[in-house]
C-alpha cells in the first residue's frame, strides 16, 4: 500500500449510516421476526432455532414494557398503553407457542404491525 492509498482509507466516508432510535428499534423487530419465520417454516426440525428467536423477542418485547413503564417516556399515555399490552400478551404467548400450545402467527402479526408503525404505514 502506498500512501495515496493510505490516506484515501482514512479520509474515506464511514459507510455505516447513523441510525436513530427509531430505526434501530425497527431493525431489531425486523431481524428477530426473520428469524421467527424462518425457523418457523423448518417446522419441528427448526423448533431450536425458533425457541432461541421467540425468546430473544421476549426480551425485547421486555424493554418496550420497561420503557413504556418508565415515568419519563414521553409518548402518549394511550399508546404506552397498548404497547404494555401488546407486551404482556407477547409473553403470555410466546410461552404458549414453546410448550407447543399456540401457533407462532400472532406474534408475528404483531412485529409486523409494529414494523409498519415505524416506517409510518396506515394499518
């Protein structure tokens, strides 16, 4: 490498985009409910898979809950609410769904509805 080179590399832009907390909260929906589906669509063979990805999706669906809880979340007192609701039925759920109780559909239904939230979508 010669020094033209060198100094290119360094003063070359940063490729990563500066997210913000919206669209890092819709990459991670986006990246977990990936998974859901896909190990989803191996059927009983892909139940590892889809075990360690629902229960990602518990935890986030955990900090939702914790940041809608907290008093300094500034959205708006209706929409906090059904967040926590949307929380609360995601654990009960997924709890069904891993002793085999429940179909994986709803929860994805609900990441997705959440998805188009954040991208600004009409339902």
């Amino acid at each position: 490498m010669n020094a033209q080179s060198l100094a290119q590399r360094a003063y070359s832009s940063v490729s990563t985009p500066v997210r913000t907390n919206r669209g890092t909260e819709y990459e991670a929906i986006a990246r977990i409910t990936k998974r859901i589906r896909n190990a989803a669509a191996d059927g009983s063979k892909g139940f590892p898979a889809l075990a360690a990805a629902l229960l990602d999706n518990r935890k986030l669906w955990t900090i939702f809950a914790n940041d809608v809880a907290d008093p300094g979340n500034r959205l708006p007192p209706e929409l906090k609410a059904r967040i926590f609701y949307l929380a609360e039925f995601t654990m009960k759920h997924t709890s069904d769904v891993l002793a085999r109780r429940a179909a994986v559909g709803p929860l994805l239904d609900i990441n997705t509805a959440i998805l188009r939230g954040l991208r600004g979508e009409a339902n």
